[in-house]
C-alpha cells in the first residue's frame, strides 16, 4: 500500500489523539548527567459527541560528552463524532527542540574524544503543524478516509572541527554552519470495501495521496582561534540551495480471506516531479520519475494455531541528493521476499515466531569524499546492498500483568555492488544521514552526509525530529 518508501519498511510514529474517557497524567523526571523533565496528558469528553486531549513537555538534559538533549512540546487535539459513523480528528503540534549538531569521536592515545566543542556546538529545531483526519462509514459497507497535515521545520545549526588540537595546538579549527527551512504539505484519500463474494470475505483498499515538500537550504564554512569558543562567531552562508519535491501516488490492495487462507496484494504507482536549483549560480536540475511497486503475501492458518507465510515486496524512494554535475540521482529500488512461521494456540497467551528473509537495495545515495569538487557534500548511487537473516521470537503474558519476551535475530549485510569497486563484497554499512528515514510520510532533504570523510568537509550528525502520525 506505501511501496514508497525503504524495502526495510517505515517508522509509523503514533501522535497521541483524544481518548473517550477522561484521563489525567503528570509526569515529573530526573537522572544522571543532569536530565530533568517534567509532561503532562489532560483529556476526556469535552460534550456530546466530543473529545479533548493536551499533551505537554519540558525537558532540560544532556547525555554522555555534554551533548545536549533538550525539548519543549505542547500539541493539543480535539475531536468531533456526531454518530457512530463519522469522526473528526482536528490536531496541531509545536516544538522545540536543541542538541549538538556533530557529537562525532575519534581516538587519540586510546582515548575517545568529540571532533566538536560543546561550548560552540548546537543544532536548534523548531517545528510546527496542524492536520486532521476524517473518517465515514456509509451503510453500504463502504468507509471513506481522508487525512492531511501542514508541516513547517526551521533548523540552525553550526560546529566546529578541533581535532587538530593534538598534531597542531595553535592552528584555527574548522567552523561550518547550516540552516535548512522545510515546508511539507500531505493528504491522504481512503476508500474501503468489504465484501464477500461467495466463500471469500474481501477487504478492498483504493487510494490516491499527494505531497509536496520544498526547502531551503544554507551552508557557510569558516575557521576560528583556538581559544574562547563560547564566542566566536558562526561562519556566514555563502551556499544556497533549494527543493521542491512534490509526489503523487495512486494505490490499490485487496486482503482475502477463504476457508484457512489469507491472501494480500497491493499495487502503487507514483508520479515524482522535484527541482533542485542553485541559488547562487542561478541554475536548476528538473527531474521526473515514475514507479509501479507491489506487495504479495499467502498465509494459511491450521486449525492448531501455526501458520505458516510467504511475502515479497517492491519499493520506491526518490532521491533528493545531487551529484557533482548539480543532477538529482536516480530513486533508490528495494525488494524483499521473506517466509516464515507463526503460533499461537487459540485461546493461548503466547506466541512464537520465526522468519527468515532476502532485502536488495540499488541506487542507494553514497556521499563522495572527494577534495577536489567545490565546496558543498556530493553523492553518487552507489550501487546494491544484499542484507540476509532470520529472526526468532516468543512471547508471553503471565497472570500477574508482566510481558516476557526473548527474541534473536541475525543478519549478514553485504556490499554486492558499488560504484567504488573496493568495497564489494564488504560489509554494508548504512551511509545515509539518519533523516533519510521515512518517517511516516515525511522525508528529509538528505543532502548532509553520516560519515566524516575528512576533517574540514564534514557533514553533520543530526536528525530532524519530524513528529509523525
């Protein structure tokens, strides 16, 4: 149903919406490393047919080498249920957020220290949105969805580089600064069927949703003394530029169930358009993409409690990175197949699992440390990963309330192409920025790199805090 996104699947982050019944909740935190918080959750009936929630946060903390941790959140919701068959969900967030923008080590004489200094490191994020979602259930078995939300996020960021206080102490540090503006704007369009045709009871899924992301962003390089960091300034931008990104995709799945099986299938088709433009020269990239992606699976359920599985699986990711020429590369393809096994007796408080699986992944962005280029963070599709594995898992619930769960999983990652032919064969180690992360709908820029290639052209260690449904 959403091939767009990695093969390995999506972070779906639940927001916390109105309850029916009233509920109260303050929470006071402390802890090591000078962690202190403090939260509330207030909601219930707000009326007839009404409902309130409004969550609330203050963090001030840090965590190991004085990388800052701190968060302040209010995100209030409210919905409306004039019937059993119709709802409306109405909910807005607002969000700070600081931390170290680059809290990356090395070792010198056996020792772990960070490339960065604490008293000129920060990455400052604030966020905001506003969304609903709307649900109807006709009386002819059909239920029509439809979800949207506005998203805006303003990042500040700026580190330093004082690695070179051990080979040469009176040499100026490396400085770099960062902003990036995001807007994002979604909507989600549902209709289900359920129908039964016969001996089989379907469950049919139809869809069409559409986003549009742009962004700005800026970079600035620049050195400082090796002294009084706490006031040295934050280098300007001398690079600009920006994105606009917008998707459509159409989608399709139908869930069967006849006798003891149970059948999935799905299909997705999306239409990409994005720019890329360079602010300062003046020039833009256009591209278009276009990808069918689906999803199979066959389950069949023994009267006993095992049922055994087969799945596989496609997947579509645009790429907004640039490579040296100012192109936009190619989308990054994902497959998956996986069979396994499942069992829980009917009636029985626990259940086992197993499952072994195949996931391909080509056209992955990978950063290129290359000195010559101009100054910016570079990328080329590096190729194939193979990952391979199986997981084991079993659960249980006693009595009492306590949840027992024991869980192995193993998985071999294998660099099965590249553009760098040296590393074949290789492990595979995740080289994107860790907000190239779908998470939920919301995709970062991802035009920083995860990696330190080389002391003055790193990229930043952080994250967007994109609070999802």
């Amino acid at each position: 149903m959403y091939g767009a996104a990695s093969a390995a699947g999506i972070v779906n982050r639940i927001s916390k919406l109105p309850f029916e019944e009233a509920h109260r909740e303050v929470e006071l935190q402390y802890g090591t490393i000078g962690r202190a918080q403090a939260a509330f959750d207030f909601g219930g009936p707000a009326g007839d047919g009404m409902f309130y929630r409004v969550v609330g946060l203050a963090s001030d903390a840090e965590t190991n080498y004085d990388i800052a941790d701190d968060r302040y959140l209010l995100q209030p919701s409210f919905t409306w249920k004039p019937d059993e068959s119709t709802s409306l969900t109405v909910y807005g967030l607002a969000q700070k957020g600081e931390t170290d923008a680059s809290p990356a080590m090395f070792e010198h004489d056996g020792e772990l220290f960070r490339y960065s200094d604490p008293d000129y490191d920060h990455q400052k994020v604030t966020q905001y949105q506003v969304g609903y979602q709307f649900s109807h259930e006709f009386d002819n078995g059909l239920t029509f969805r439809q979800n949207a939300r506005a998203s805006d996020m303003a990042l500040r960021s700026r580190y330093v580089d004082t690695s070179s206080r051990f080979t040469a102490p009176a040499a100026n540090y490396a400085t770099t600064a960062i902003t990036d503006d995001e807007r994002a704007y979604q909507i989600d369009n549902q209709l289900e069927a359920k129908f039964d045709t016969g001996a089989v009871s379907h469950t049919l899924l139809t869809g069409l949703d559409y986003t549009w992301i742009t962004s700005d962003f800026g970079l600035g390089f620049g050195s400082v003394a090796p002294t009084d960091l706490a006031n040295a300034p934050t280098p300007d931008r001398t690079i600009f530029s920006g994105h606009d990104l917008r998707q459509t995709g159409i989608y399709a799945q139908e869930q069967a169930e006849f006798g003891n099986w149970r059948a999935v299938g799905g299909l997705r088709y999306d239409w990409v358009d994005q720019t890329a433009t360079d602010k300062v020269a003046g020039t833009e990239d256009r591209k278009d993409d276009g990808a069918l992606s689906g999803q199979a699976g066959l389950l069949y359920l023994f009267d006993n409690g095992i049922a055994p599985y087969v799945s596989y699986g496609t997947s579509f990711v645009p790429s907004t990175q640039q490579s040296a020429d100012g192109t936009v590369l190619d989308p990054t393809d994902g497959e998956q197949i996986e069979a396994g096994i499942k069992y829980q007796p009917e009636g029985g408080n626990y259940s086992l699992t197993a499952a072994t699986y195949q996931l391909v992944r080509s056209g992955k962005p990978q950063y290129v440390p290359d000195s010559t280029l101009p100054a910016g963070y570079y990328y080329k599709s590096s190729g194939e990963n193979t990952y391979k594995g199986f997981e084991l898992e079993g659960r249980t619930q006693l009595d009492n309330g306590i949840s027992l769960i024991a869980a192995y999983t193993y998985s071999h990652a294998e660099i099965t192409g590249n553009v760098n032919a040296a590393l074949i064969g290789k492990n595979a180690v995740d080289h994107a920025a860790p907000h190239d992360l779908v998470l939920g709908e919301l995709r970062g820029s991802g035009r920083y790199p995860a990696r330190r290639p080389q002391p003055r052209r790193r990229g930043p260690h952080h994250q967007r805090l994109l609070h999802v449904r």
